[in-house]
C-alpha cells in the first residue's frame, strides 16, 4: 500500500490560469476528500466523493472550482481563472467507506498563484 | 454546526517534559474527535481518534487524549516530550451520526520542543 498520493506536489501559475491536480487514493478505498489549508490554518473541506457520486460541496468551492472522479478510482480538481487568494495548499484523503473513521492524507498540492 | 477551538497557537516545551495541547469542540450531536500532525512539508498523520468507546484514547508514538463530555474537551498529551514531536497539531471534529464524513479542523498549535 502506497498510500495517497498527489500530483503536482508544487504548482506556481499566472493569475488568470487554469490549474488541475490530481489525487490517487488508497487502493480499496471509496471515500476521497478534498480540503484547502491556507497558512496558519486548519484545512478547510471543499468536497467529498464517494466511488463516482460527489456527495458533499462547501460554499468554499465557488463556480471556478470543479472536482471529479469519474471512475470511482482518482480524482482531479479544477481551478478555472486562478486568483491570488487560490493559494494554498490542496489536501487529498481517502477513506475505507462507511464505519471507518479514518482519514489517510496526501502530502498535498501546493498552489502559488502569481 | 460542529467546531473546534484549539487554545494556543504556539507551545513551548523542554525536551522530556510534559506536553499537553488543548482542544475544545462544539457539537450538536455526539462527535467523532481525532488529532493529526502535520510535520514539514508533509501531509496529516492520524495520531488517535475518539468514536465513542473508550474516553481515554492511546495513539502512536506515545500520545494520547481524554474525551470529557462535561468540559467540551479532548486534550492531547505525552509524559515527556522527544525531539522529533516538534511538528503542527490538529484537533478536528466529525458528527457521529455520519461518521465517516468530513472534518471541521481547528488552526493548529505549533509545537517547539526546547532542548
């Protein structure tokens, strides 16, 4: 086991940019998360999935945000039109479904937008 | 709507002493309590968790938080503190109801371990 894993690890982009990350979760894992953690903060959630059904969305993920996972398997998240306050870090993690309470965590995307 | 309120945004502590880091939630159902760390560079670890059977829970390298229902409160502690504990910790909540859903985290207590 892997564990989760992201891709880019490190992203800088021009303001205006479109950006896309990637999430791999634990293999038998059908739960995935994404959070946004800016500095000096908690991560913040944006959304959830469970296979391919996008169960959850926060108020955080404005219209330019968009996330899927359209085999059950990884999923991406979409920045469309990156603005300064887009960085952050991007936070993946998955879980084993219902009953299980734990949260594996990627080491995360970092976005810097210019 | 659920919270997490960590007192502390820094803590200092002499390698060997103890290490508490404090936790407060606010839940309208029975919660689902965790701590992570987050070391450099580095994505959340689960140190230990709280689904509603033990109020005393033991997590790995040597943590571990009490569950008081009357105080709100789920603090972390270790008797004496290493070197490498140096790293951000995270409280987060989860409602019990659903479990397995997401996580509203606290900001975060950094802590130094002073040698």
């Amino acid at each position: 086991d892997t564990g989760v894993s992201q891709d880019p690890r490190h992203k800088i982009t021009k303001r205006g940019q479109n950006v896309t990350f990637r999430c791999d979760p634990i293999s038998e894992h059908n739960r995935l998360y994404w959070y946004r953690q800016t500095l000096g903060q908690g991560p913040e959630f944006l959304t959830y999935f469970q296979n391919e059904a996008q169960l959850e969305k926060s108020r955080l993920l404005s219209d330019r945000f968009s996330a899927e996972r359209p085999k059950g398997s990884f999923s991406t998240l979409e920045i469309q039109r990156t603005e300064q306050g887009d960085s952050a870090m991007y936070l993946c993690a998955s879980s084993q479904g219902q009953d299980s309470y734990e949260q594996y965590f990627g080491p995360g995307t970092r976005l810097t937008v210019t | 709507a659920q919270s997490v309120t960590q007192l502390g945004s820094h803590v200092s502590v002499s390698e060997g002493a103890l290490v508490l880091l404090r936790c407060n939630y606010s839940s309208s159902v029975p919660p689902y309590l965790f701590w992570y760390v987050q070391y450099p560079n580095q994505g959340l670890q689960l140190l230990l968790k709280y689904t509603s059977a033990a109020t005393l829970v033991k997590g790995i390298n040597g943590f571990e938080a009490e569950f008081k229902k009357s105080e709100t409160s789920f603090h972390l502690t270790k008797p004496s503190a290493h070197m490498s504990d140096a790293a951000e910790y995270f409280c987060a909540v989860s409602l019990s109801n659903f479990g397995n859903e997401k996580l509203t985290f606290g900001t975060g207590t950094r802590l130094t371990i002073i040698p």
